[in-house]
C-alpha cells in the first residue's frame, strides 16, 4: 500500500510540473503577447502587465499566497501541499520562459492555440490533484462543494475574470479571450475525463443468444445480460450491455442489425472506461507485446 502512495506521488508531481511548464509556455509565448485574457491568475496578470507594465511573474505569486490559505482551509492537506508546490513553481516557470518566441500574432490563433495549450496545462495540473494557485483554487473549491465538472467551474470563475478586460482592452479582445476560455473549460474536462471516446450500448432483442457470441466471440468485447420484463407484453427477455470504443460504433451496429434488423438498441456516451477490452493489457495485446516486455 505504500508503495502505492509512493508511485501515486511520483505521478502526481510529473503532472504538476509538465503541466505548469505548459502554462507558462502558453501564457509567454500566446496569452501574453495577443491580451488574451483566459481567466484566471493568468488573466489577471496579463491586465495589470498591460496597465501598469507589472512582472507577471510577480503578480501571480501576489495573487496565490492569500489563497493557498483557502486551500489548506476547504481542500485538505494533501492538496494544499501539491498546490502549494505548483503555485511556486509555475510563476518561477513564467519567469524564465519569459524571453520564449511569439507563437502567433493572429488574435484568432491565439484564442485557439492558447485555449487549447492553456487547457492541456491545467488539465495535467489537477489530474495531479493540485492547482497551479490563482483561481484555479478557487475553480477546484467549487468543483468539490458545487459538485459541477471542473470545466463548467473554470467557466463561471474565471468568466467574472474575463469582465475585468473590458478595463484594458477593446470588446474584440475580450469576445476573443471568451473563446479562449470555452476552449480551456472543454478541454480541461476532456484531460480529466480522458481523450478516448466510448459508448455504452444496451440491445433488446429476441436473438439475444446470438448477438451474446458475437460480441463476446467475434468482436472480443465483454457484455452483460440483464433479466428484464416488456412492459406492454410482460414476457421476460434479457437486456444486453456492452461498452465499446466510438470508432468500432459502425461495426458492432452492423453486426446487431445483420443478426437480427428488428432489435431495439439505445446508444449512450461513457467515459471513465476500466477493465476488459479498455485496459493497457488489452491494447498491448492489440499490437503483439507481452505486457512482461513493458
């Protein structure tokens, strides 16, 4: 068991630290040059450099230290921790990637890019249960007690954010930081969710033996039977469900309505995916290696 802390540690740490050398690329070589207000420490930072031509280094290690109090205060101890590594090490990471080319000058790219860098960075932050500080903390505090997704949290947060441009900027800017901001929220929850995309299928049908053997068979996929009772006709059937990759989709559906063009099947979007035909193992077999060879 402690071996597993240990592990989880090392791996939380790697994603803190890439993902606040992500931010701060994003932030010196996207946000800051184009006034990208994307929320945020960042937005923050990017605001006050452009009225005051104040270190954004500076800023955020203002900005973060009254707020690692309400981190250790609402998040717990293991979290303030980690946050508090990151809160110090991402403007440290700001500051000396400050000299780093311009990516783009085009207002439009920078809204993408920085939206989807920006996002990769954060998303990589708090799957390392931590925050780089800022508002992130406060977007995490209303992600635990709200119980909304972390995307929707960054949204509402930082949006109030986002308000403050219209001190510094023109409306252009700020719509344009708005799209960066919509890129950010989705894909943060796409890094916490994950990138590969299932469905998770449930079949009524008369042949319902069948389609079983050719899942389990032909498609090498899992499923379950489930006893189930028409409601109109009352006879007993079985339900059958299965969870697949989005991609094999077309293939699976084909198969179901060759066995049998009258079954009744509902298709559902699933996330968080673990165990047969989804783990490492299985994709290892996939392509011939031996997990003993990893």
């Amino acid at each position: 068991m402690q071996k597993f802390f240990q592990k989880q540690l090392v791996q939380d740490t790697l994603f803190v630290t890439v993902g606040a050398f992500v931010l701060a690329l994003s932030i010196n070589s996207i946000l800051l040059p184009n006034r990208i207000v994307a929320g945020g420490a960042n937005g923050i930072s990017v605001v006050l450099n452009h009225l005051f031509n104040w270190n954004p280094a500076i800023i955020l290690y203002a900005i973060n230290i009254p707020l690692l109090f309400l981190c250790f205060i609402l998040l717990g101890k293991e979290t303030g921790l980690k946050t508090i590594y990151g809160s110090l090490l991402y403007p440290f990471f700001v500051g000396i990637t400050s000299n780093v080319p311009v990516l783009t000058t085009n207002i439009f790219l920078a809204a993408l890019f920085g939206g989807i860098i920006t996002g990769i960075g954060l998303g990589l932050v708090f799957r390392g249960n931590a925050s780089t500080g800022g508002t992130a903390i406060i977007s995490q505090i209303v992600h635990k007690y709200l119980k909304v997704s972390l995307g929707i949290a960054i949204l509402f947060v930082d949006g109030l954010v986002i308000l403050s441009a219209f001190l510094a900027f023109s409306t252009d800017v700020v719509l344009f930081s708005l799209i960066a901001l919509f890129i950010i929220g989705r894909v943060v929850d796409g890094i916490q969710i994950g990138l590969v995309r299932s469905k998770n299928i449930l079949i009524i049908s008369q042949k319902h033996q069948e389609i079983r053997r050719v899942i389990t068979d032909e498609l090498d996929l899992g499923v379950t039977l489930i006893p189930i009772e028409g409601g109109y006709s009352q006879q007993p059937g079985k339900l059958l469900m299965t969870v697949i990759r989005e991609k094999d989709f077309p293939k699976v559906k084909e198969r179901i309505l060759s066995i049998d063009d009258h079954s009744f099947f509902i298709t559902l979007s699933a996330s968080e995916v673990h165990g047969r035909g989804f783990s490492l193992k299985k994709v290892a077999e996939d392509y011939g290696v031996e997990m003993n060879q990893l």
